[in-house]
C-alpha cells in the first residue's frame, strides 16, 4: 500500500474542493486511508467519480465508434453512389456520343434522300417531255400518214372517176359516130357517172368524218 503524509492529503482533499480535481486510476485502489475517515472519504468519492468518467468515456468511446461506423457505411455508400453517378455520366457520355453519330447518320440520309429525290424529279420531268415530244412526233407522224392515205384515196377516186367517164364518154361518141341508136347508152352513161360521183364524194365525206373524229378525241384526251 501506498502511504501519503498528511499534508499532501490535505492538499488532494483542498484541490478536490475547490476546483473539483480529484485523482483517477488505479493508484487510487493502492493508497493507505488507515486511521484517516477524511482522507478515506476522499479516496472513495474519487474512486466513484473516476467510474464515472470512466463510465462516461466509455459511453462516449461507444458513441465515437458509432459514429464512426456510421460514417464509415456512409463512405461506403458514398462512394457506391459516386462510382454509380461516374459509371451513369460515362453511359451518359456514350449515349450521346452514339446520339450524335445516329444524327450524323440521319443527316447524311436525309441529305442522300433529297439528292435522290431531286434526282427523280428531273428523271420524271425528263421523262414527261421525252412522252410529250414522243406523243408530237407521233401525232405528226399520224396526220402525215392519214393525209397522205386522205390523198391517195382521193387520187385513186378521181382517176376511176375520170377513167369511167372517158370510158363511158368514148362508147357514147362512138355509138355516135357509127349511128347507132344512143338512148340506152346515153341512159347508162348519166346514170353511171352520176353514181360515181356520188360514191366519190360519199368515200371523201366518209373519210373527213373519221380524220375529225379521231382529232375531237385527241383533243378530250389532252
């Protein structure tokens, strides 16, 4: 056991008093309080107060590591929800680099789309003229064939015409040029021609008809 004079205790027992300073530790459990009920009292409120504070720093201690558990699981956390926020803003990074590449594409169609589209409005517009001039060339061509067929038919008419009526003429004049009797002939010559004549003209009306009907038409065609 630790034996302390009494002057020092006074002194403990006066610090203790006056400004609540007390020993602490293990010491306090060595020190001789033997024929001393002041001193001894001493020793026991420091021993209670020093469980006290020990009791106190272990609650606090308690608490430190709490808290420092809790903050080291909010690290934790802190850091998964930062390494998710990086792995979000680097898909976020690669979603619009591949935006942009998906709107470089769709420029470059559209671009594509319109050359193209221009392209078949000038084959079209091409394509129209060449069926326009086609379509001239052919109604040139049409008309050209039916004048003349138109002239040849005429021709062929008028020779026959003609060809019946010397015909006819040339019996007439020798039937009276070798007194024969021409009243038949004469009968048969006027009846003939005139049937001619009217069958030319009939052929020629004939023709005229069908040439402006086909040209009515054309016409509600275009």
């Amino acid at each position: 056991m630790i034996k302390i004079d009494k002057n020092t205790k006074k002194q403990l027992i006066d610090l203790q008093e006056s400004k609540n300073i007390s020993l602490e530790g293990n010491i306090l459990k060595l020190i001789d309080t033997s024929e001393d009920p002041d001193f001894e009292k001493y020793i026991k409120d420091s021993i209670e107060k020093d469980r006290e504070s020990r009791k106190k720093r272990l609650e606090i201690t308690k608490k430190i590591q709490d808290q420092n558990k809790n903050l080291t699981e909010l690290n934790s956390e802190n850091e998964r929800i930062n390494s998710e926020i990086k792995c979000a803003l680097e898909e976020m990074e690669e979603s619009k680099i591949q935006i942009e590449e998906q709107n470089k594409e769709l420029i470059e169609w559209r671009e594509e789309n319109e050359r193209i589209t221009q392209e078949l409005h000038k084959a079209l517009s091409s394509a129209e003229e060449a069926k326009k001039l086609a379509e001239n060339d052919l109604d040139l061509l049409q008309k050209k064939t039916q004048f003349e067929l138109i002239g040849t038919i005429v021709r062929i008419s008028l020779f026959v015409i003609i060809g019946v009526g010397v015909i006819t003429t040339s019996v007439y004049m020798v039937a009276l040029f070798l007194g024969k009797d021409t009243e038949i002939i004469a009968s048969t010559w006027s009846n003939m021609f005139g049937i001619l004549l009217t069958n030319s003209f009939s052929i020629i009306g004939t023709i005229m008809g069908v040439k402006y009907a086909a040209s009515t038409k054309k016409e509600e065609e275009n």
